[in-house]
C-alpha cells in the first residue's frame, strides 16, 4: 500500500504544486470573455428597457469601453476611462452602501436602485457599479497609466458627451445631471449650465483622478 501510495504521490504531487499557476491563468484569461459576455447581456436589456440614449451615461461609457480595452490591453482607453468615472464611481458605491446601511437616502446617486417599481432584473445589472472602479484600477495597474491621453481624453468626451446628453435626454431622465444636480431642475440658462457642469467635471473630478493615477501607476512610455 505505501508503494502505491508513493507511486501516486510521485504522479499527482507535481500537478498540484502547478496547478495554482492553471486556475490563475484561467481566471485571467477567460476574464475578458466573462465581461465581454456580460457587457452584450446588459446592453441588450438596457435597450430594450431603456434605449440607445441610456448609453451615454459616463458609467455606461466606461462600462461597455472597458471591453475593447481588455482584449486590445490598451493603456490608452483604460486611462481615459478611469480618469472619467473613477471617483463618480466610487461615490456611487459609497453612497449604496451607506443608504443600504442606514436606510437613509444620502446624496441621491443610488435613489434609482431602491425604487420598487423597478423590476429587479434593472437594478441587479445595475451592480456593475460595484466591480467597475475594481476593473478599471486593475487594468491601469497591468497596463500602465498613460497620463499624455489619460487627463486630455476625458475633457474631449466630457466635450462631446454632455452636450449630447443634454440634447437627448429629458429632466426625468437627466443623464448625466445635464439638467440639473439631482431631481431638481437647474433655473440657469442650458448652454450655461451645461458648460459649468463641464467645467466641474474637469476641475473636480478629472484633473484629481488624473494625479491620483499618476501618483500611483506613473506614466506608459
């Protein structure tokens, strides 16, 4: 039996040391196809329920953008992505947990997700706001972050973006706060109020993402 036993062991032993090495190499690898695979799923649902416009959401952007920046491994795309929505993204994840924790409402980021006349198929896919900030912090960390697009890419989507949501988009569905901060509708001027909001973006949440990053991950050669 002790034969056997070593015999067993001397065959088995060698794909157990390595086998760590595997299931790593698998997570990693079918990751992007998971995501893919999941991306495809909420972006059928959202059309279908919401349509085309729901999309231009900054989280949206990032969410479906996070796609061709796996399987390219750009540097370039992930950058921008992180710097657009890291932080928005991170209060929206503070502020879910802090409402499901107190039961209070906090700063109305997360209202939608406790509404119970939506279906609870929207507001569990709307979860991908948990994992997005994760995603985007691991793909700046294995790919590098580009600091030379990273800031200036996001102050030209911002510039395309806002303006674009404002034109589609109505005061109760407001994407992107384009009209307003909130459920409460902004009494200034569109063209003025959407250029301020744009200039809030970049001074308050941009250009601090955009130190952060390089703090930690430096600039991509």
């Amino acid at each position: 039996r002790r034969n056997f036993w070593g015999k067993v062991d001397v065959k088995v032993s060698p794909y157990v040391y390595i086998s760590p090495f595997f299931i790593l190499f698998a997570i990693v690898g079918l990751f992007p196809l998971a995501y893919t695979a999941f991306v495809l799923y909420v972006m059928a649902v959202w059309w279908k329920h919401y349509g085309w416009s729901n999309f231009l959401w900054f989280s949206d952007i990032a969410f479906i953008g996070a796609v061709p920046a796996l399987w390219l491994q750009s540097s370039a795309l992930a950058s921008v992505l992180a710097v657009a929505v890291l932080l928005p993204e991170l209060l929206w994840n503070v502020d879910f947990v802090a409402r499901l924790a107190s039961r209070r409402r906090i700063t109305g980021l997360t209202d939608y997700m406790f509404e119970p006349e939506r279906s609870r198929l929207l507001r569990g896919l709307s979860l991908f706001h948990v994992p997005l900030p994760l995603v985007l912090l691991w793909m700046v960390r294995e790919y590098g972050y580009d600091a030379r697009v990273g800031l200036a890419g996001a102050v030209v989507l911002a510039a395309v973006v806002l303006p674009w949501s404002r034109a589609v988009s109505t005061p109760e569905r407001n994407i992107n706060w384009t009209y307003g901060l909130g459920p409460r509708r902004s009494a200034l001027p569109p063209a003025i109020y959407v250029a301020l909001l744009y200039a809030a973006f970049v001074v308050l949440v941009f250009l601090p993402t955009h130190f952060l990053l390089q703090a930690l991950y430096g600039t991509q050669p």
